[in-house]
C-alpha cells in the first residue's frame, strides 16, 4: 500500500510504487485512481514550486475556510524536513506537530490535509519543492504560526544562527493566538 498513516488523523505520508533500471527510475508522483482507492477525492487545481538554499525555513502557513487547503508535498532536488501541524481545534491531536524528511532521493511525499499548518527547512545545500493544491491561494485568507513557537517545540534540524527566515513570517502569532477557523 503506497499511503503509511502517521499519528495524526488525516495526515498520509505517500511513497509511490518506483521503478528502477540501468537508466535511471520512472514513478507516478500523482494518480487520482490510486488516491480514490484510498477514500482521498481531492481536485488539485494549483501547482506550487519553490528553489530554497540551506538554512531557509518556510511556514507554518495555512489558509482559512473556505479558501483552505489540502497540499501533496514532494521534493524534486535536495532535502527537507516538512513539518505539519494539527490546528484543527476539534481534534484530539490539536497542536502536535509531525515532521518527516522528503527528499529526491526517498521520494516521499506529504498529504496535509486542510486543517494543517505546514512549513519546511531546508537541509540540503539547496532544494527544489513541489506541492499540489485543490484549492487556488487567496491572500485574505492566509494565516500562520511562527516557526519557533516554544509549546510547538519544533526541531528544524538546523543551527539556530542558519535558520533563514523570512520577514513576514517572523511576524507570525504562536499557537495559543491562533485564530483559524477549523
């Protein structure tokens, strides 16, 4: 089976079937009939693609309803460790945090569901990441936590001098002044 739960409901990491020979390798990064299979009927209607260098953290953003997404987060080059976050404040796991490394490498993938704020460090000299969406980005409806919130007690696997952050995440509330609408 190509989806693994993870100890939060909902959030699957994916690692598609791939096959090697003296070429290279061949895999199907999407396919909607394996997805349906698993009870996941998402519409990915956006591509997203980012090029980091080491030491960039990006996130913890989400979008609220009814702008939010789902997101399928993939590595095309280098290493990351993606990080999601349950902010769904229903859930019995509201707050913990899950973190993988994805990588060019492993192939592995990360299915956060709406509900979920999701960032990444990068942990490769450089890296170049992909997610699909099934809903378009609308910048009203943007929300996030800072990367360093200490309830959250993130290990981004990175020196604390490296860590490269953005300005506007720098700004980001910490968990307790969430106010997302899950």
């Amino acid at each position: 089976m190509p989806f693994t739960k993870t100890p939060i409901q909902d959030l699957l990491v994916f690692e598609p079937k791939v096959f090697e020979d003296s070429r290279g390798y061949f895999f199907e990064a999407y396919n909607k009939s394996v997805f349906e299979a698993e009870g996941l009927a998402y519409n990915f209607v956006q591509d997203n693609q980012s090029f980091s260098k080491y030491g960039t953290i990006r996130g913890l953003h989400y979008q609220q309803h009814p702008h939010a997404q789902c997101k399928l987060v993939r590595v095309l080059e280098g290493k990351i460790l993606d990080v999601a976050v349950d902010i769904r404040k229903a859930s019995p796991t509201f707050g913990q945090v899950f973190s993988i490394e994805l990588s060019s490498q492993n192939k592995k993938q990360l299915l956060v569901p709406a509900g979920f704020a999701h960032g990444f460090s990068v942990l490769s000299e450089t890296a170049v990441v992909m997610y699909k969406c099934d809903a378009l980005y609308n910048k009203e409806s943007e929300g996030g936590i800072i990367y360093n919130d200490p309830t959250l007690a993130i290990d981004w696997q990175l020196p604390e001098d490296a860590a490269i952050v953005s300005e506007k995440d720098l700004i980001l509330p910490v968990l307790g002044d969430l106010k997302a609408n899950f």
